[in-house]
C-alpha cells in the first residue's frame, strides 16, 4: 500500500452518522479524504489562532491536548462506561462472598463427616 504514490502519509479510518455526511455532501465534498484534510488544515489553522492570543475555550479546541479530549459525547460514554464498571464489581463481590460461603458450608459438612464413627450408624436393613 505504501508503494501507490503514498509514502509519508498516515491512513485513517473513522465512521461519521449519515445525516452528517449528507451534510458534507451538500457542501461539495465527494471524497471523504479531501474533506478529512480540509478539515485537519482547518482544525490546526484554528489552533495556531489559539496560541497567538486569542484563548477562547468556547471554540471547541485547546492548546492542550489533554483538555482537547473534552467532548461531552465521550464524556457521557466514559460516565456510563464508570458506573457499568462499578456494578460489574459490586457484583462480583456479592458472587465472591456467596463462592466463600458456600465453601465453607462444604468444608463443614466434610468436618461432621469426618467427626462422626465409623458403624456408629445403624445399617440400612436394621430399621428397628
């Protein structure tokens, strides 16, 4: 793939809603590598703006690229991801307590067994 005339690019790849890519459409853009491009040259024309002076935080962007991870859709999944992950544990711990439990209730039926002599017990046929 390198060899087809693309020697110092980096393939991407990303999936968009339709209704948004309708709208990218209807802008003109039919190749999905041009408007990507476009937009990254937009994006870092938009950042370069940024780090000359202008720092407003409402633009969708930042210096930092840590704060750049600030998109509230990720943020909501990251949330949901949390709490799903909070109950897997909580009911793991509840499957846990009730594995030890009932190991301990083996270890003591096999503890009277081992307690209880041997012909202590009347023999199946003497039922009087």
């Amino acid at each position: 793939m390198a060899g087809d005339g693309h020697e110092g690019q980096k393939k991407i790849q990303c999936w968009i809603p339709l209704s948004m890519w309708e709208k990218i459409e209807s802008k003109g853009y039919v190749s999905p590598t041009h408007a990507v491009m476009k937009s990254f040259e937009l994006l870092l024309e938009n950042i370069q703006r940024d780090t000359r002076g202008s720092h407003n935080k409402d633009q969708g962007y930042s210096k930092n690229p840590i704060e750049y991870s600030e998109i509230p859709e990720l943020k909501a999944r990251i949330e949901e991801k949390e709490q799903h992950i909070e109950t897997l544990k909580k009911e793991l711990e509840n499957i846990t307590q009730m594995h030890n439990n009932y190991m301990v209730q083996m270890q003591t039926l096999i503890n009277q067994k081992a307690i209880e002599v041997p012909g202590a017990k009347k023999p199946w046929w003497r039922f009087w």
